[in-house]
C-alpha cells in the first residue's frame, strides 16, 4: 500500500482479478490489503459476507456519524476532519487489544 492513506469513498469490493479495493476521494482505485490473495471459493465468501453485513455496516456508520457530533463538534469544537480522526483513533485503541476486555475505553 502507499505511504499514506486515501479517504474511501466506497464500500470494499472484489475487483476481477480477487483483490479487495475501495475506490478513493481522488477517484483512483486502492487495494486493501496488498498481500491478500485468495482463490476464486474465498473471493465468493467474502463477498457474500461484506453483501451480508451492510445492514450492519450501516449502523455502524451511523453510530459513528452520531458520536462525531456529539464528541467531536459539539463537546470539543474540533473541525470535521480533526474529530474523524479522533474517532479512528480512539476505535484504534478499544479495538486494539483484540475486544479482549469489553470493557470500553470509558468505563
């Protein structure tokens, strides 16, 4: 993958030849992960299981745009961008230890 991140502007998809990508702000195509290669089987299983949790995802991504208002711009002030990050980041930590604790980062 490159240096640095592109923001995606797209759900992860399989391209034809099995990589998972997503399509970047800048209009170019990324892969995810550039040392994933699975055979044709898997490649199916993983697309049936992204199509399957989109109901998910979309909650997620709602929950997140939800906790970006409260936390970010309203209780920190912080610009868009400054409170997605935080976001990414605190996820980066609770998530971090495998969701071994379950605790949360707050309790």
């Amino acid at each position: 993958m490159d240096e640095f991140s592109v923001a995606p502007i797209t759900a992860p998809k399989l391209d034809d030849e099995g990589h998972l990508t997503y399509l970047g702000e800048d209009g170019q195509r990324y892969r995810v992960l550039d040392q994933l290669e699975i055979d044709q089987e898997a490649s199916q299983r993983l697309c049936d299981a992204l199509q399957a949790s989109s109901p998910l995802f979309d909650q997620i991504e709602g929950l997140c745009h939800d906790w970006i208002s409260r936390v970010g711009l309203d209780a920190m002030d912080l610009d868009r961008e400054e409170a997605v990050a935080l976001l990414l980041n605190t996820l980066e930590t609770v998530l971090g230890d495998g969701g071994e604790s379950g605790d949360g980062l707050l309790r």
